[in-house]
C-alpha cells in the first residue's frame, strides 16, 4: 500500500507498527523519498482489511489524502517475518 498526504513527520509510521501489531499483522512500514508511506502486510483477511481501513484516515495529525493498495497474490519477503517492523 502507498499512502498519500501529509504522513511524514507525524509519527505515521510508528502509529501503523502499533495499529498492526493490535491486529496481528506482519509486515513492515517505511516512508518514501516522494513523501509517501508504503506498507506491506499480511495476515487475517479481516485484520489486514481492518488495517487497510485504519491507513485510510491514519493518526491524529495526519492528513491522508491517498491510498493506494495492490492485493499482491503473494507477500515476497514476509513469510519469515515475525511481527511488524518499521523500516
């Protein structure tokens, strides 16, 4: 997922790695050199869905503006991954 807006320098990261870890998500956050934040994730279906919905408005100070997500068929890299990490 990218995620659109004002969602660098308002501690966006560290609020998805929270809201993640609540639902039992695994993956990663970090932010972008565009001014972006990426996320990927898997898990639950509900719980990622859950995630993807809270991504939608993000932590107070943040202003989303934009959310895209691509349901990858597969999430390269997290099979091993143990919990959410902010990269």
């Amino acid at each position: 997922m990218i995620v659109r807006g004002r969602v660098q320098g308002v501690g966006f990261r560290a609020a998805t790695a929270h809201e993640a870890r609540n639902l039992a998500v695994r993956g990663w956050v970090r932010n972008r050199m565009e001014g972006d934040v990426e996320v990927l994730c898997i898990g639950d279906p509900a719980a990622v869905d859950a995630l993807v919905a809270w991504l939608g408005e993000g932590p107070r100070g943040a202003r989303v503006t934009g959310l895209d997500v691509d349901d990858a068929p597969t999430a390269v890299g997290l099979e091993n991954l143990d919990g959410f990490v902010i990269r």
